[in-house]
C-alpha cells in the first residue's frame, strides 16, 4: 500500500472516529437543552405561582389589617405608609417557601431526637436474637381493629415519652460530676438535647402560621366565635413563623407589628359594643422582642458605639409601649389610649421599614430604658430546674411521685421566672377580620 492509500485509510478512520463520536455529542446537547428549557419552563412556572399566593395573602392581610385600622385612624392608616405594604408583601413572598421547609425540617429533626436515645443503645449493645419461630402467635390474630390500633399507638407514644424522658433524667443524674468518664453517654445527652431544642425553636416560629393559615380557612361566622379574647389579644409572636430566610427575617418585624397594630384597632372598635366588664385588653409584650432585636435583624452587627446607642433607644422604645399598654388600666378614656397604642405600633413598623431603627420613635429621651432580664430568668430557670432535678432524689420519696414531683416543678420554675411573659401571637387575627362583622 502506497504512502497515499495509507494516508487515505488513516484520514478515513479518523473521519469515521469523529462522526461516530460527534453523534452522541450533540445528542446528549439537544437532550440537555430541551432538559434545560424544561426545568427553566417549571422553574418560571413555580416562581409565578409563588408571587401570585403571595400577593394574594399579602393583599388579605392588609385588607383585613385595613379594615380595623382605618375606622380609628382615617387619616394617618396604611394608605399613607406604603413601606408597611411592601414589607408586608415581600414577607409572604418569603414566607410561602419557609413555612414547608420549616415544617420538613422540624419533623426531620423531631425523628432524630425521638430516637436519639434509641439509637445510641442499638449501637453500644447488639441486637438480641430474633425468634426462631417467627409465625408464633399468628395463629391468635383476630382481624384489625381501627379503634384498638389507635388507642394502643396513642398509648405507646406516650409511653415511649415518659420511657425518654426518664432516662434523660437518670443520664443527667449519673454524668452530674463525672462527665468525662463516660463519653459516649455524655455525648448522646447533648446531641439528645441540642435536637430538641431545635425542634421546639422550629415549632415556636412555625405555629403562628399554621394558626395563621387555619384561621383563614375555618373562620366562623358569629361576632364572638373562634378564639377566646384573652387568647385573640395576644399569640405572641415569640413563635416568629416561616424559616430562618434572611429576607423573612428581615421583613417579619414589621408583619408581627402590624398583627399587634390590628388587635388593638379591634379592641378599640369593641369598646362600643361590649361592656367595660367585657373589654378586651391588648398586650405588648410580643413587639418588645421584636423592637430589642430589630437593629440587629435590619442592620446586621454595626460597630459597637452605635450598637449602645441603638440598644439603648430599643430599651426606651420598651418603655414607651409599656406606658402606652399601662393607660388602658389608667385613662378614663381606655379607647383613645388604644388608638394613641395602634398609631404609636403602625409608626415603630413604618420606621423599622424604613431602615430608621435609631428613631422608632420620636420623643423618647427622657424615657426610662427598660432593661432586658431575659438572660437572668433563663439562667435563674435553669439553675432552679438543676436544683430540683439532682434534689429530689435526696428526698426519699418512691421513683414515681419523684419522676412527677420533677416535672411540675420544673414547670412551675418556668412559669415563675417567666410569669406571663410567652402569650400567644395576634397574629391570627389579621386573617379573621370577618369574625367580628
């Protein structure tokens, strides 16, 4: 063969190789790219979807918000502070992605701490056999009985529980000292521990939603239906709903004021119909949080003399609203202290949108700063729940009365150091505007 057939041969070979290989190629590109406009088709799609829930739910909630602040502020209400709306709008939009993610991630990790304990034992001892008849007692089934199912399911989570929660006790009690010299134990506690704090802190920013949601959905038609006044006045807002979303938790301040802002525009509106016995009393306690923490939610962490002067006026801003709180039991006029309360909330959301997180409120200096305990009645909880935790065995009692004589002790210390500090949220009231027609 001449150097020419050769060179002919080799090229053709070559050519071949390349078709070959160039046809799977731009295959795999054409399938890729309709993929891609696919997932970008869903994608626009699902992006849509969400805009539109949330500005339907952020237009329900400013109607229902509206409807109660406008007959006792006509002049000074939501349609002269359009900052509120869009914070208002761009909340839900972040809301409506939190709220199932945060829904997923608590029941994630309320299965791990469920079966922390559980698993760390599986680990450390081996299984036990299985039965080596495994058919015996098929013979004695009976058929499936719904309610049995369900009351012997009820049954065993309760006693899965209590099972838990006494051997979280009898863990502490025995590392108390000796921590080190089992580490595996001690490690299970803490991770046990630590999984149900995230659980119940997911839980606590996740119910006022739910609440939210089920009150949209269920509202009832009777002027004095639904929640209790006492509950209505006040699901505080401790629970901060949806996700840890930046953008939500920029914007949830100003949702959790307003839901405030709406509860005390209603109780004015029923000053009229119902008696002074009857009369609802709105508390504040949810918007002091919110204010403590709201320059570092909208500012991040400035420089420490500027976060002095911001926590400072926080505190004043504190004291503030417990003055304005305070004159419902003190005016002879308790309507007008609750509209001077609903307008004094509607500014702190208005500036807080604005970015003015150093000026709330004007005319605050010569306030006196409310200081935060938060810190010395979460410590002085602890350390009463330590003490009745390792004490109560020293008493002699039965392990019994002792397991229970903890437990209401514990919840007796909390209540104690936090009095009635955790109400629950007014949240749900923006949503059932209706309820009071």
């Amino acid at each position: 063969m001449s150097d020419v057939e050769t060179a002919l041969a080799i090229t053709t070979r070559v050519l071949v190789l390349g078709v070959i290989g160039a046809v799977p190629a731009i295959a795999f590109a054409a399938a890729e790219s309709k993929v891609g406009r696919w997932r970008r088709r869903q994608v626009d799609r699902v992006r849509t979807l969400r805009r539109r829930l949330a500005v339907r739910l952020a237009r329900h909630t400013l109607t229902q918000a509206d409807e109660a602040i406008s007959p006792v502020l006509p002049d000074n209400g939501l349609h002269t502070r359009p900052l509120i709306e869009q914070s208002i709008t761009r909340w839900w939009h972040e809301a409506v992605i939190g709220l199932p993610a945060g829904l997923i991630f608590m029941a994630f990790f309320g299965y791990l701490a469920s079966y922390a304990v559980e698993v760390s034992e599986v680990i450390r001892r081996p299984l036990p056999p299985p039965n080596a008849n495994p058919q015996a007692g098929v013979g004695d089934y009976s058929g499936l009985d719904p309610l049995a199912s369900l009351y012997a399911g009820t049954r065993d989570a309760v006693l899965f529980i209590v099972d838990q929660a006494e051997d979280l006790v009898h863990r502490l009690q025995q590392l108390w000292g000796q921590p080190w010299e089992k580490p595996w134990d001690t490690a299970t506690t803490l991770v046990f521990l630590m999984l149900v704090y995230v659980v119940i802190d997911m839980a606590r920013r996740i119910l006022p939603v739910i609440l939210a949601v089920f009150g949209v959905a269920h509202r009832k038609k009777e002027s004095t239906g639904g929640l209790p006044p006492s509950l209505r006045s006040g699901l505080s807002v401790m629970f901060a709903p949806a996700v840890d979303n930046h953008d939500e938790q920029q914007y949830r301040p100003v949702a959790v004021i307003l839901s405030y802002a709406t509860g005390a525009a209603r109780a004015h509106q029923e000053m009229g119909e119902r008696s002074p016995l009857d009369a609802r009393r709105v508390s504040v306690r949810g918007v002091e949080r919110v204010v403590r923490r709201a320059w570092k939610v909208r500012h991040g962490k400035p420089k420490p003399p500027h976060r002095r002067e911001l926590k400072t006026h926080a505190a004043k801003v504190v004291g503030a609203l417990r003055r304005a709180e305070e004159r419902q039991y003190t005016d002879e006029d308790p309507g007008m202290a609750l509209k001077d309360l609903t307008e004094m909330l509607l500014t702190i959301a208005e500036r807080y949108a604005e970015g003015r997180t150093g000026q709330l409120l004007d005319d605050v200096d010569e306030i006196e700063p409310v200081t935060d305990r938060t810190a010395l009645r979460v410590a002085g909880a602890v350390a009463v729940f330590l003490l009745i935790l390792f004490g109560a065995p020293m008493l002699g009692l039965p392990d019994s009365v002792t397991g229970s004589l903890q437990g209401i002790a514990a919840i007796a210390a909390v209540a104690l150091f936090f009095n009635h500090r955790y109400n629950a949220t007014d949240l749900v009231d923006i949503f059932r505007g209706a309820d009071r027609k």
